[in-house]
C-alpha cells in the first residue's frame, strides 16, 4: 500500500460510526491486491444486502428479532452458502473481504464483518465481540427500538448459530485452555479500530506461517498506523525486518522497544513477569547482534 492509501485507511479506520467497517476492512486487502477495484466489491456487497432484505423482508414478522435473525442466517449461509473455513484455516484470502465475498469463505472475523454489514442493513442491531481466540457477534434487538431486547449471541463462523453463556464458556475453553474462566466482560463491544487491528494481527500471523515476512511487516506497520502505542507490533515489525535482512529498520525498531519497556530489566523486582524478563533480554540479544552487524557495514 502507497502512505497515501495507508492515510486513507487510518482515517476511515478512525472515522466516527460503525456503518462504514467493511469498506475499511476491504482496504486491507491492498496488501494483496494493489490494483483492486474496491467500488466494484462493495457493489457486490450491495447486491448481497438487496437480495438478503427482500428475503428478510418476505420471512420475518416486523419487529420479530430472533425470526430476522433466523431468516439472516438461513439466507447467508444456507442460501448464499457463505461458511467457515475450517480446511484452510490459515490462509491469507480469508482475511480478504473480496476473496471472502468470492470465495463464500472465510474466518469467524471476516464473515461476522460480512453478517454485521448485511445485518444492520435489514434491520438488525448488531455489533462484534473480540472474544478470545473467535470472533463473535451480538444481537441487541432492531435498529430504532428505544430499548435493546435480551442479548443474542451469534457465531457466523459456524453458520449463525446462537450460543448460550455455558456455549461461549466452552468456547473459551478450547481456545485459553482448561484454566480459563468465563466472565461476561469477554463479551464486551468491539468497536471499528479494534476489529481492524484484530484483522491485521490475523493477517500478519498468516503471512509469517508462510515466511511471507515483507508482507508481515507491512502488517504490522499498518497495526502501528493505527495504534502507535503497540509494543508488540513494534517488537514484531522489527523482528521481521530481521528476517528479511534489513538490519537499520530492525535495530529502530528493537531499540525503540527495549527503551518502552526498561522497566522489565528490573532484576530485584520478585513481582517482575519472568515471560516479559525473558522476552526483553532476548530482544536485547537481538539488538547486540544487530548493533555488531550494522556496524560492520559502516
């Protein structure tokens, strides 16, 4: 991405409302495609919309939430045939709103972002829920009710379906491990900008799988873009310049980040995180090397 297509992203990223999270979700996808037509997929987006709320529309009673709900889902995932991707999980595309839109595929985040965007649309009031480790979505009731009805929680990945408290409690299990405890708080909102960088750290994971590191990086700049205060992207970005070579940008970066976290060299500190310790001397290892390497190019 150009800075300037990377300005336009942080400044739709960080624009006031919710309604415009898909087209800045699909600005993402210039990383893959850097002549892509982004007005061409959020007209195939529209067409979604149009054909889902004549569906809706013809289904469900007025003002009937879990009926809007139901025929949503039927029509999405039954009709339309939009699904998680449980074979592939790890691929870059379903981190791509068009590839998703093409491909009928993708990750819980990818497809709550494609539900939400739809669902809004036909009346739903709806918002994300940066669950850990699976995106979520929740239903408060329909758009202009004065009042929200009893949460729905949804999950697009697996097709729509509602889960209960115990669900999402399970849900938790699998993904933090048996020691993990539910609490209600792990169903709080996600707003635009979080989702977005939840997006790009899906992203920048699925290219380092590959040993794609340019294109990690890039990520990682972007999460930076939109979030400065982000120690471990900074950390990130400058082990994946390491990577690929680029020593001055690594040895910025790293030294930067020890500088942002000298308190954790606090060995008389007993309370002090042994992991975070551990971590800051094995940037600064990192940053020793690079200093001898960029000094031997001087």
């Amino acid at each position: 991405m150009t800075s300037a297509e990377v300005d336009a992203f942080v400044a739709l990223a960080q624009r006031p409302g919710e309604d415009d999270l898909a087209e800045a979700a699909l600005c993402l996808a210039r990383l893959e495609y850097p002549a892509l037509r982004e007005a061409e997929t959020l007209a195939q987006l529209q067409l979604l919309v149009e054909r889902t709320a004549a569906f809706v529309q013809a289904s469900a009673a007025p003002g009937d939430v879990l009926g809007h709900v139901q025929h949503l889902g039927q029509f999405l995932f039954d009709t339309e045939g939009f699904s998680g991707n449980l074979g592939d999980y790890d691929d870059p595309r379903n981190s791509f709103l068009n590839d998703v839109l093409a491909r009928r595929t993708g990750i819980p985040i990818t497809l709550s972002i494609i539900y939400m965007h739809v669902g809004r649309r036909v009346g739903l009031w709806l918002e994300g829920i940066n669950f850990p480790g699976h995106f979520l979505v929740r239903c408060k009731g329909m758009l202009g009710d004065a009042a929200p009805t009893e949460d729905i929680i949804l999950d697009p990945f697996h097709g729509g379906i509602v889960l209960t408290q115990r669900d999402c409690a399970r849900l938790l299990t699998r993904y933090a491990g048996e020691g993990a405890r539910f609490d209600r708080a792990l169903l709080a909102p996600a707003f635009k900008t979080q989702i977005l960088v939840r997006m790009l750290v899906n992203l920048k994971r699925a290219y380092a799988k590959l040993r794609s590191f340019g294109r990690a990086r890039d990520v990682s700049g972007l999460v930076l873009a939109l979030d400065p205060t982000s120690l471990t992207e900074l950390r990130d970005r400058g082990l994946l310049s390491y990577q690929m070579g680029h020593y001055g940008a690594a040895l910025a970066d790293l030294e930067r980040y020890l500088a942002l976290t000298a308190r954790h060299t606090r060995r008389d500190d007993d309370d002090e995180d042994s992991d975070v310790k551990e971590e800051f001397e094995a940037v600064w290892e990192h940053v020793k090397t690079l200093r001898r390497r960029v000094a031997s190019l001087n």
